[in-house]
C-alpha cells in the first residue's frame, strides 16, 4: 500500500542545485506547492464532509435504536472503521499536501503510515464479517445460539487483523532527505527494502488482504445466498407454512440480489483502478512513471470514496424501518422451520 502515492510524492533525483541556498521558486515543481496538491486538499475536503456526515448518521440512528440486531452492530463498526479513514487518514493527507514536504518528524511519519491503512483494512474486514454473518443466516439457520458468539470472534480477529496487517506500515516507512534538495524531506519507503523483489511481495500481500480476499469473500457469500434462495423458491411442496414463507422469500430474495450487486460493483469500482495502476507500476515501472501524476492521485482518491459509500449502501438496504405490512403471528412451527428462519435472519436482521 503506497507505492502509487510514492510516485506522486517521489523527488526528481535529477534535479540541480542544493536547496540550501535557493530560494523557494527555484526548486523543481514536483517539491512545491502546486495545482496537484491544490486538488488533492479539495477533494480529501468534501470526502471527508460526505464520509463524516453518512458515517455519524449511521451511528446515530443505530444508537437510538433500543435493541441492536446483529447486522446492526457489524454495521456500526463498519462506520466506526470508515470513521478511521475519516478523521485520521484523510486530514493527514490535507495536511501532507498543504506542507508539500513531510515537517512532522520520523515517529509521526511512522505513526501516520499506519494510521494511513488501518481504518482501510478494518473498513474491509469488516465488510467481510457482514458477508459471513448473512451466510450463516440463510445457509445454517438452526445455529442461532452460536450466532451471536460467532459475530463477536468475527469482530475481534477484524480488529487485530487491522492492527497486525497496519503495523508493517510503520517499519517501512520512514523519513530520507532529498539527496540534492537537503531541506527537503520526506515520509517514504524508498530505500527500505533489501531487493526489487522483497518490495514487490509487500505490496502484493496488502493487495491480497485488502482487495482480493473481501472481494473473494463478498462474491462466494452472497451468490451462495442468492442461489440457496432461488433453490427454494422452486421447490414445490403443498405445506402451508412452506407456502406462507413466500412473500418473505421474495422480498428476501430480490433484495439479497439487489445488496450483493450493489456491494460488489462499488467495492470493484472504488478499488480495482487503483490496484490495476499498483500492477502496472510492479511490472513496469518505467512506463508507469510516464502517467500524470493527477491521474495517480486521481485513483487514489476514487479508491477512498468507497469509505463514503458504505453507509449509504448498508444503510439503504440493513438500517431502514421495518416493514410496516401486518405481518401474522409466528408459530412454534414457523420459528423452527429452517426455511422461515433462514428467510427471516435475511429479511429482518
């Protein structure tokens, strides 16, 4: 994580003269202020508004609520999480942009790389935790009693899986002086790594945790609901508790369709151009180099919007008010047949 920001925030080595002694609109425009930086304080701005905003939302809403279903309360650590890039990551980046240089120390640089990519990582493992949770609810619906304990081992190894994956931030980055330029300094990786080799399987492990495994986990949950839903609706059965369910498996079933599209689309859309831009500067960096750097930023930048979207998709379709159609009164046999139980963790949790 970082290695497309670092061509961003990367010196000209190239470039003339010591910066001791010159004076500031002399050194190259990659190590001043510019229109990039300009863009980059304007946008992390009104993302953090966005995100600030729905994410608080969320919380607020939930904590009013006088009991918590479970998707609620994955739901408010997934805010909790976004909340993290919100109001850590993000005025980090305001400030490094506003200062063009990095002017807070080694420790801090140190400190705001992990914080850079922990609400990231939290961010996406919770999304996984959602992911299995609404699996067990429609693929296992008589574990009920372990469903609960299961939720909070979910969340704790979501927590300390942040925690691990984030702190090898704070090891390989660190402070270096522009070799030309000596009052300019900067929080970076560069020089850090033994080999070309050792810096490439870095990032492809933060790659695989943060994109493939959500991603991976995302499509494997919510095709094995959406297929376990349409499995039952076709089969054919003259019981009346089977066919009273119906209703509850349609709307289920549709909006189910509706969440797993809608996450999976904007989880690839956020990410995937940022990640495919990290491969290409792997593979050839050469090439890579010669891309606007406002491009680079640019993608970056999309890849955040995903913490501004995550309230308003498990908002729309987990937080909202219960249906407000009579609905008849459960019976024994209902609340222990596996099919209204599994259609009801889905459809009411």
């Amino acid at each position: 994580m970082g290695n497309v920001m670092q061509l961003v925030e990367a010196e000209d080595e190239e470039s003339l003269g010591k910066c001791n002694g010159t004076i500031h609109a002399e050194l190259p425009i990659e190590l001043r202020f510019n229109d990039g930086h300009l863009v980059t304080i304007i946008t992390y701005s009104i993302l953090m508004v966005i995100s600030a905003i729905g994410n608080i939302s969320v919380l607020t809403i939930i904590k009013k609520r006088k009991s918590k279903s479970r998707i609620q309360n994955l739901v408010m650590h997934l805010s909790i999480a976004d909340l993290f890039v919100t109001f850590l990551m993000m005025p980090f980046e305001i400030g490094w942009a506003s200062t063009v240089s990095w002017e807070a120390g080694d420790a801090m640089c140190r400190i705001m790389a992990f914080f850079r990519t922990f609400g990231l990582h939290l961010s996406s493992f919770v999304i996984i935790c959602i992911s299995i949770d609404r699996y067990y609810a429609v693929m296992r619906p008589l574990q009920i009693l372990d469903i609960h304990r299961r939720g909070k081992i979910l969340l704790m190894f979501a927590w300390i899986g942040s925690v691990l994956c984030s702190m090898p931030q704070m090891l390989v980055f660190h402070l270096e002086t522009h070799p030309n330029h000596t009052c300019y300094t900067q929080c970076i990786t560069f020089n850090i790594f033994p080999s070309y080799v050792h810096e490439v399987f870095y990032n492809l492990f933060s790659m695989v945790v943060m994109y493939w495994c959500p991603l991976i986990v995302i499509f494997y949950t919510y095709t094995s609901i959406f297929m376990e839903i349409c499995r039952r609706s076709r089969e054919k059965s003259e019981d009346r508790i089977r066919r009273s369910s119906c209703s509850f498996l349609s709307r289920a079933r549709v909006r189910t369709l509706k969440m797993t599209i809608t996450i999976i689309a904007v989880f690839i859309i956020c990410w995937s151009p940022y990640y495919v831009m990290s491969v290409w500067y792997w593979i050839d960096r050469s090439s890579a180099l010669k891309v606007d750097k406002r491009i680079q930023r640019a993608l970056f930048f999309f890849a955040c919007t995903n913490s501004s979207m995550n309230p308003i998709i498990y908002g729309i379709f987990n937080i909202r008010q219960r249906n407000k159609a009579p609905m008849r009164t459960a019976t024994i046999e209902t609340r222990v047949t596996p099919l209204s139980l599994s259609i009801k963790l889905l459809d009411c949790q």
